[in-house]
C-alpha cells in the first residue's frame, strides 16, 4: 500500500524483507555476506514492484495439450545508478534474467552533494517497457532524480525505483522532481546528517558492498 503521506511510495513490510535488512545494517556484517544480502532483498523488492506489470495471453504447447499461458507485454530494463546499484540489479535479474540492463554512472560532489553524471547506457528500447531503476539509498534524492531525467529524455513512461533504504528528504525531492515515479523502499528511516548520510541507515552501500573505504 502507498504510504499515507508520500503516495508514491511503497514501504515493503515483508517478514523476510524486514530480516535481511536487519542484516544488512548490522555493521559487523562482512561485505561477502552483505552482497548476498542485497541481492536477496533487491529480489524480494522486485516481486512486489512488479505486480501490475502488463501481461499479454498466448498460447503454449505443453508436452500434452495446447493452454492459454501469459507472458510479460513489454520488456524490462533494469538500470542500476553506477556502482552500488550494481549490488541491487543482481538481485532483480535473478528474478528477471531475460531483462535488458542499462547503467547510468553518477557519483554526489562531497562538497555541494550535487549529482555529476559520468556514464549513460541504455538499451535502444529502454522505451518500450517498464524500467526499474535501482541504487541502495535515497538521501536527498539528487542522484534519482537525474537519473529519472536521463530516463525521461530517453522516452521511458513507466520508471519504478528499487531502494534499501529512503530518507524523507529524498521522498520528497523525487515527488518535487518527478511525481510519476514509483519508489518501493524497506525502510524510510528518519532524516539526513548534516553530510547527506542517512539516519540510521546502513553507512556507504558502496564501500560496504565492494570492501573499500
């Protein structure tokens, strides 16, 4: 269900969600077992985040008869923001491993916490489909929201955004910046550091995920 004061966002309760979050913001979590775990929640997320997908019926022989089966109606793309949604779009394609798969690399200026693109690309029918775009965390929302507009220049209708975790913050720049963007979270944890970081969050993704400092 959306929450009651952000309606475009989604705060998945699962049990097993819930578990392996736990896990994962568990600082003594090792990052061998924290890659697992983020690929296993992003699976989890993606279940949820795609339930009204469109559909389309044909039918299909089975080794005994011919059924009414259906398929999805348009392609995927999953599109990790570069290099921590790279642990999320694992995940995702384990569920979805005929998917296509674009990158869009940005990184936040530590100084004006303002997003600096460096690498975009995408399928050539990034938008024919549903994209489901994903990156760890939702801080103040700079980086999603320039990798929506890169989508959006792209012509993709349907953006969906998988994260671990989302600040208010970040909720409400997205809506400011795009109002037509899912967003499907575990946790909307309570606000930002005076850094950008948030509280009490998970530390860096990146560096957690990949072992560097």
């Amino acid at each position: 269900m959306p929450h009651p004061e952000h309606p475009n966002l989604h705060v998945l309760e699962h049990p097993l969600i819930q578990d392996k979050l736990a896990r994962i913001r568990d600082r003594k979590t090792k990052a061998g077992h924290f890659r697992s775990l983020v690929a296993e929640v992003a699976g989890l997320m993606v279940f949820q985040a795609s339930r009204d997908l469109p559909i389309r019926a044909e039918d299909v022989e089975t080794p005994l008869e011919t059924v009414r089966a259906f398929r999805l109606a348009a392609p995927v793309t999953i599109v990790p923001i570069l290099r921590a949604g790279m642990g999320l779009a694992d995940g995702v394609m384990s569920l979805m491993p005929e998917a296509s798969v674009g990158h869009i690399g940005l990184y936040r200026d530590e100084a004006s916490l303002d997003p600096v693109s460096y690498y975009i690309k995408l399928p050539e029918d990034v938008d024919k489909g549903p994209v489901f775009l994903v990156d760890p965390m939702l801080a103040t929302g700079g980086s999603a929201a320039a990798a929506v507009n890169v989508l959006r220049e792209h012509g993709c209708e349907d953006v969906r955004m998988i994260c671990l975790v989302a600040a208010p913050e970040g909720v409400r720049a997205m809506e400011a910046a795009d109002d037509r963007v899912l967003i499907y979270t575990a946790a909307l944890d309570r606000e930002l550091n005076d850094l950008g970081y948030i509280l009490p969050g998970l530390g860096d993704a990146g560096d957690r995920m990949f072992g560097t400092r």
